[in-house]
C-alpha cells in the first residue's frame, strides 16, 4: 500500500504529531467549556474562559506549523491580545464592584 505523503511507510512525521496535539487540546477545551457554563464561582468561570482562550491560541498556532499557513499565526496574535484584554477588563468590573479576584 503506497504512502500518500511520499515518505516510509509507519513513520510518523511532526506535522502529524502536530495535528494529534492540536486534536488533543481540542478535546480538553471542550471540558474546559464545560467549567465555564457550570463553574460555581464568577472566578471559576474567568479562568476556565482565559484557558479556553490560551488553548486556542496554542491550537491555531499548532496549526499554522502542520499545515504551513504563517496567517494561522498573525489570528493567534490577535487572538491573544483580545483574550489578555477580556481578562484586565474583567478582573477590573469585578474589582469595581467590590469583589476580590
């Protein structure tokens, strides 16, 4: 049975474990949504929605490097400032209110 990617047949090449990882931490996000519907506290929910954000920033730059796609990339960066700034704004209307992260 001949290998589509050109290479030896049962080799397992970075783009793949690159894939699976990204496949994995898709997973685990999913059961990261899961505490930020359910989290019992506010503070449960704001970290369970920043590591859902972090995660996605991981996965879009695993991504970029398995399937060579630089602009995967420039997404993530923004991404991560987007995330970094929720979680200021955040922790600051919570401090406001006269709650303590």
């Amino acid at each position: 049975m001949p290998n589509t990617r050109g290479g030896r047949r049962g080799v397992v090449t970075i783009d793949d474990a690159l894939l699976v990882t990204a496949a994995a931490l898709v997973v685990l996000a999913i059961v990261v949504l899961y505490r930020a519907v359910r989290g019992p506290t506010m503070q449960d929910r704001v970290v369970a929605v920043n590591v859902l954000g972090t995660n996605t920033v991981v996965i879009l730059a695993l991504l970029s490097a398995a399937l060579d796609v630089p602009s995967f990339l420039d997404i993530a960066l923004v991404y991560a400032l987007l995330n970094f700034l929720m979680a200021v704004a955040i922790s600051k209307f919570t401090v406001d209110r006269g709650g303590v992260m």
